[in-house]
C-alpha cells in the first residue's frame, strides 16, 4: 500500500475524533513558512509586558517552542485540533447558604485527564493504523492551542482573548495532536467580534484592555484564584465576588454561543455544590481532607492554602455574621495565608453589618 492521500488520511483522522467523542475536529497545516509566527509575536510581547504575571513556565523560550509545531513533534505537517464543549452553571441553591463559585470547566472530573486518554488513543491509532508519528498534548503541554484553533477555522479570536467557536462560543476545551501526516487542513473562519463590548465591560478587574484581545494575568480572577500563590493584592480582593476558583464572567457575558448547553457528560458537575460549594465547608479542610474532597478534580491545583484563601475573600465579599464562627476559627489555621485572609474577610463582613445598622 502507498502513502495515503491527503484526503482519505483526513477522513481516517476525523472518524477517529468522532470515536473519541470529539464534538468539533479541525486541521491545521504547519508544514510551510512559519503559520505561528503572529501568534509568537503577540504572545512576546504579553510577557514583555507583564501580562502573564508570574507563570514561571511561560519564559520566551517556552513560548518559542509553543509555537513551534516542529520542536513539538519533529517532522510535524499538521496538527489536528479537537475540542469538547461544557454548560455554563445553572443557578445556585437558593438556601441562604454562602457559597462560592467555581468556573464551570472545573466543577466536574479534570478535564485534562478526559483528554489525555482520548488523545492518546487517538496518536496510538494515528502510529498504528495510518504509519505516521503523532504526539497529543492538553492544556500544559507546549503548544499555544488558540492560535492553533483559530488557524484550523474552529473559532476565531474574541476580545475577552477566548476562542469563539461558532456553536458553542467560548464554552469548549481544546486539545491538539500533532501528526507528521500530510492531512487536507481546514480553513480560518472570516468572523470577528464585530462592535461588541460585553466580556470587556463585564470583567470584574477590568483585566481585557479596552480595545480587548488582551488579558492581563495580573488582574485576572481566573489567574489569581489558580495560578497565583501568596496573598491576593488588597485592591482587587472585593472585585474577586464569590469566585474561588477560576471565573466565568467573560464568557457568560458572551452573546456567541450562549443558548447551547451542550457538556460532553464526563464534564457535567455531580451535583450544585460542585460548582457552588458551601464556603465554610471549606474553611474546615486540612490537607488530607482537601485531597480526599477534591480528587481527581482540577481544583487540586490550587492546593489547600490557596483554595482556602480564597473562601475567605468570598465570605468577605458575600458572607453573613452566620460565617464568623467558621472564620474566627480559621485565624487559627497553621497557614498565614489563610489567617491573614480570615482576617480580612471578618472585618469586610463587620465593616458591611455595621453601614447596614
Ligand atoms: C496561560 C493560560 C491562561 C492564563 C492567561 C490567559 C490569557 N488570556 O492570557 C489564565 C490563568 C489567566 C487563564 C485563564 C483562563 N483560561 Co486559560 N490557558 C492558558 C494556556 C495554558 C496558555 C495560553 C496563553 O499562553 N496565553 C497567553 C496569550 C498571550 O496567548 P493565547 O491566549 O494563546 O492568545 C493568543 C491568541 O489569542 C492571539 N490573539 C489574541 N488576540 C488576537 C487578535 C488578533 C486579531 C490576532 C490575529 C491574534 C490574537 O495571540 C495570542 C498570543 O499568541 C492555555 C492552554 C494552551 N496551551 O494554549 C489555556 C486556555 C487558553 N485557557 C482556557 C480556559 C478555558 C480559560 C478560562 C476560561 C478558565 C476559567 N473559566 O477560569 C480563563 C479565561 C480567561 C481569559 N479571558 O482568557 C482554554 C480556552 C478555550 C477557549 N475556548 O478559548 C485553554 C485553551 C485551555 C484548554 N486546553 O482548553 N488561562
Ligand atoms: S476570566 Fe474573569 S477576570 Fe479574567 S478576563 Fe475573564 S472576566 Fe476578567
Ligand atoms: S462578549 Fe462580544 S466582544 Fe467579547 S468575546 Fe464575546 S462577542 Fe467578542
């Protein structure tokens, strides 16, 4: 048997993606000139700036490679784009709990291990079955997938920086392998946000810049409840409202894509107090029971301190004098992260019952 067509390996490629699941496939074509050089430039010039604070991962060297397909996977000529849709959050219990929220890609199983098991699959049967090298990477692994997205006509660029997808908007997670296959590749869509304003004016920290395209890290809710370790600067503290871990603002203000609510099922939340967990629940999780609690799920990632650091600046934003047990209590944590944001959060809460008298 010869080398397979273009077309013919792309269709075995895309039935793959369907076998996996995959709610949307797209080819980019790498192979010639340099299609990621814009997207390396841009993406310089936000670390020049500052814009991805403190992700010690993301050096220039790091981002050269990421947009670099060839140092990726040597010989790379395509790298097929996949992508899983989730449902923004219902509305939360209505019980007079205080609760947080959690973004809504993280309030079910981590979806990095749900790709990594389909994508890996996916490059073993690309090896086997077609004859060609493949390797899959998700999320940390180093390749900038927007760009990538946008090049293989999946979406396109919106200003709060998300990709839009046509039929789900912002809300998909993305995923690439990255082939040496000589796939047909797919176009780049002619859209674009046209006058539209609304993640920019919804973002709570005003971290897109007002033109839009750009995030800065430093201000962003998302970054500083996963990313950022230490204390949370006392200024953007009562703009974070109940967000614990990642936010969702930019994208529920997006008009693109927001009636569909389709979730690939292993990203649906088991129950509402995975999205709207209980606050004080939380404050009482030592390391073991953090581990236990949140196994399995990417909130593990902003380990136990920074989680319940946090909850605390939740409670100072919308917590009730019912929370001042669980915070008092919390000024004892072995953590001074924690006691230091428990104190913060006590008096937030003194400080609003007091104008209320
Ligand atoms: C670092 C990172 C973050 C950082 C910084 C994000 C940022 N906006 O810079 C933080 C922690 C803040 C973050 C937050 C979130 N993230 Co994030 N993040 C990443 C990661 C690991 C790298 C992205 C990156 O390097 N950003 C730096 C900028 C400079 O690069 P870029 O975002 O790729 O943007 C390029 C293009 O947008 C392009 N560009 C931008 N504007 C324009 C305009 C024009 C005209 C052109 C030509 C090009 C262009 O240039 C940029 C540089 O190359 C990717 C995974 C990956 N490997 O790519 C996930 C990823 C981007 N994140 C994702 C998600 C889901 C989120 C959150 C929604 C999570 C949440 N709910 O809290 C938020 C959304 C915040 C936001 N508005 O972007 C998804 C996005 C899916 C999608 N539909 O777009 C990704 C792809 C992960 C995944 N595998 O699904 N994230
Ligand atoms: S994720 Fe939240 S804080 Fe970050 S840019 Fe979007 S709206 Fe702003
Ligand atoms: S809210 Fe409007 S401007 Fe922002 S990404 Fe969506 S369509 Fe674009």
């Amino acid at each position: 048997m010869g080398p397979m067509a273009p077309t013919s390996a792309r269709d075995a490629v895309l039935a793959m993606a369907r076998d996996e699941g995959f709610a949307l496939a797209r080819i980019a074509a790498v192979d010639e000139g340099e299609p990621l050089a814009p997207a390396r430039a841009t993406a310089l010039d936000a670390l020049a700036a500052g814009h991805l604070a403190e992700m010690g991962w993301m050096t220039a060297d790091w981002l050269a490679r990421a947009t670099d397909p060839g140092a990726f996977l040597a010989g790379a000529r395509s790298v097929i784009m996949l992508a899983l849709p989730y449902a923004r959050a219902a509305a939360p219990p209505a019980d007079g709990v205080s609760r947080g929220r959690v973004a809504a890609y993280a309030a079910g199983r981590d979806y990095h291990r749900i790709f990594e098991s389909k994508l890996r699959r996916m490059a073993r049967r690309i090896r086997e079955e077609l004859g060609a090298a493949a390797r899959p990477t998700v999320d940390y692994g180093p390749l900038l997938e927007r760009p990538l997205a946008s090049l293989a006509g999946m979406g396109w660029f919106g200003k709060s920086t998300m990709l839009l997808t046509p039929g789900f908007g912002p809300w998909v997670l993305l995923g690439a392998v990255a082939t040496t296959l000589d796939l047909a590749p797919d176009a780049p869509l002619r859209k674009s946000c046209g006058s539209c304003t609304r993640c920019i004016v919804a973002c709570p920290t005003g971290a897109i810049s007002p033109e839009g395209h750009v995030v800065d890290a430093r201000r962003c809710i998302s970054y500083l409840t996963i990313e950022h370790r230490g204390s949370i600067p006392l200024d953007l503290r009562p703009l974070m409202g109940s967000w614990i871990f990642g936010c969702d603002e930019c994208l529920d203000a997006c008009p693109v894509g927001a009636a569909s609510r389709e979730t690939h099922p292993d990203l649906a939340p088991p129950s509402p107090d995975a999205t709207f967990p209980p606050l004080t629940d939380l404050l009482a999780l030592d390391e073991d029971a953090f581990r236990e609690r949140f196994r399995g799920r990417a909130i593990q990632r902003a380990k136990r301190d920074g989680l319940l650091r946090n909850a605390c600046i939740a409670l100072g934003n919308t917590g009730t004098p019912a929370d001042l047990p669980a915070l008092t209590a919390a000024l004892t944590d072995p953590s001074p992260l924690v006691r230091e944001h428990a104190a913060w959060a006590i008096a937030q809460i003194e400080a609003r019952e007091e104008r209320q008298d």
